[in-house]
C-alpha cells in the first residue's frame, strides 16, 4: 500500500508460520499514512506484504525448491519491478529469516533490517546460534529449560520438516484440523500474561488468518516450504552490514548476553508485552519501533 506522503520509505514486510499476511493488517494504516494516527509524516512507509510462497495467495506454487533462499531472490525481484531500489525490510519467524538475508545479499538496496524475536528463541541456543561461553550456572540452567520446552514444543516442525505430505492432507481436509494446528501456536507462543489465545490477540484477526490457509488449501503448501528449507542447506541467520534492528517481546535479559553480547546491534529494543506474533500482540509498539529505527536510515 502507497503512503500519501511523498517522502515516504518503501518497506518489505514479511510474515511467518504459521501467520499470513493478516499478521500486518493493524500496521498498515499507521505505517503508511501517520499523520492520521498520531504519526509524525516523515515516518511514513510505502508497505509491501507478500505471501510466502505456498502460503495465503502465493498459491499454487507450479513446482518445488522454494524455499528460504529462493524467496528471498523473489522478494529482491519483486521490490525492483515495483520501482524500489532502495527499501528497508521487516519480519518475524520465516520473515526474521528473508528479511537478514535480504540485507546480507543486497546490502546496496537494503537500507536496514528489523525483526522480531521473542524469548522463546532462547530455547534455539545451541542450534540455531551457539550457547556463549561466558554465561553464568544459573543462566546455562535457564537456556536448558527455554531448549526443553523447545523440543516439546517443535513436533510441528519436526513433520512438517520430513513429512509434509502426510499433516498437509489433515489440513486441507478438515477446517477444525486446520484451526487446531494454528491455534495451538497461538496459544502457547502468544504472551502467557494472556490466559486464551483471543487474549492475546484479536479474535476475529486470528480466525481471519485461519480462514486464509482454509479457503486457499495452504496447509499443505506452507508444510512442504518448511520442508524445502529445512533440506536447503542455508542457516536461519545471515550476518549482513547493513544497519540492523531487533524488537524482543515478552522479552528476557538473557537472550541479549547470547544474541549480542558486545552489543554490536545498532538498535536494540525491549518490551514486557507482546510475544511472537508481536504484529498482532502489539501492534502500536512495534509500529513505534520500526518508525524509530527507520527514521536516520531514510537520507
């Protein structure tokens, strides 16, 4: 969606799993057009949100091999032929992953990078990015418990990873099976201040991004694009050197001292509310987090 403002900054806003590009739907209006929220106007964005391939309205995908790398080519390719040669980039979960390898391959185009993490990703130490030697008794007891509950949690990823095929015809036959699958994510990765997943998040916008993957038959095609890039050979997390942002929420001091504990990313924020679908959780501090990080990065 175009910004009226013709200053305006276009920015790539990626969605994860198992979100739609409904995760964006409160952002857009303060992003784009500010001075009708209590906005200043030089913090106005030109917003794209693409569907993920297989995912919402990137669907059918006509063949295989899309998977983290692939899309972010595609993603780079789309911004140009909309007349974007220079942007700045936004996601959480999959889109926390396009979004620093758009920085780390097109550092010429990409003006900065912002994502969204939460505390959970504690418990992908030791897998995703090493545990830091220099953490205490007491905190290594903490990341052991935050990768328990882990791999409690990550059967999800485990069969979408290996066999896609087999939970993707349960998802594109039964719409309680579908609704099931995602709300159970909702409920246990949203901020457990909230006691029931439409706490956390609206309910009418949760059922909204439900709908998206029933009325599409995306259940599947969203299960075999976990699968492509779980066999792709390519890292969640691409160091680039461009300017990079990260907004933790439900946030632990902890992930910090592991993630960045020289404390080399330029901007670094943290808040009590929201969990991992932050967008959703909380939309006004995020839209406030990407408006300051953005703001020296438009000149």
């Amino acid at each position: 969606m175009r910004s009226p403002e013709p200053g305006a900054l276009p920015l790539l806003m990626t969605h994860g799993y198992p979100s739609s590009v409904v995760e964006f739907a409160e952002l857009v209006g303060p992003l784009t057009d500010p001075r009708s929220h209590d906005g200043d106007p030089a913090d106005a964005f030109h917003v794209v949100v693409p569907s993920l391939p297989g995912f919402g309205f990137s669907t059918p995908v006509r063949g295989s091999g899309w998977e983290l790398g692939r899309t972010t080519e595609a993603f780079a390719e789309l911004m140009l032929r909309l007349g974007y040669d220079r942007y700045g980039a936004h996601g959480g979960d999959i889109g926390a992953g396009v979004t620093g390898r758009l920085g780390a391959t097109r550092p010429d185009q990409v003006v900065g990078t912002h994502v969204t993490s939460d505390r959970g990703s504690l418990g992908l130490a030791g897998e995703q990015f090493p545990v830091p030697d220099h953490l205490t008794d007491d905190e290594r007891a903490q990341v052991e418990r935050e990768r328990e509950r882990w791999i409690a949690e990550r059967g999800y990823l485990e069969l979408q990873s290996h066999r896609p095929a087999t939970i993707g015809y349960a998802l594109t036959d039964s719409p309680v099976g579908q609704l099931a699958w995602i709300g159970e994510k909702f409920q246990t990765w949203t901020n457990p201040a909230a006691e029931t997943p439409d706490e956390a998040v609206d309910r009418d916008q949760l059922l909204t991004n439900v709908s998206v993957y029933w009325f599409t038959r995306s259940g599947a095609s969203a299960a075999r694009f976990l699968y492509e890039t779980a066999h792709s050979g390519l890292d969640w997390v691409a160091p680039s050197s461009v300017p990079t942002g990260w907004a933790v929420f439900n946030t632990d001091p902890l992930l910090r001292r592991i993630i960045d504990p020289e404390h080399r990313i330029e901007h670094w924020s943290e808040f009590a509310e929201g969990g991992h679908f932050a967008a959703m959780e909380a939309p006004a501090l995020l839209v406030e987090d990407l408006r300051t990080f953005f703001r020296t990065l438009r000149t």
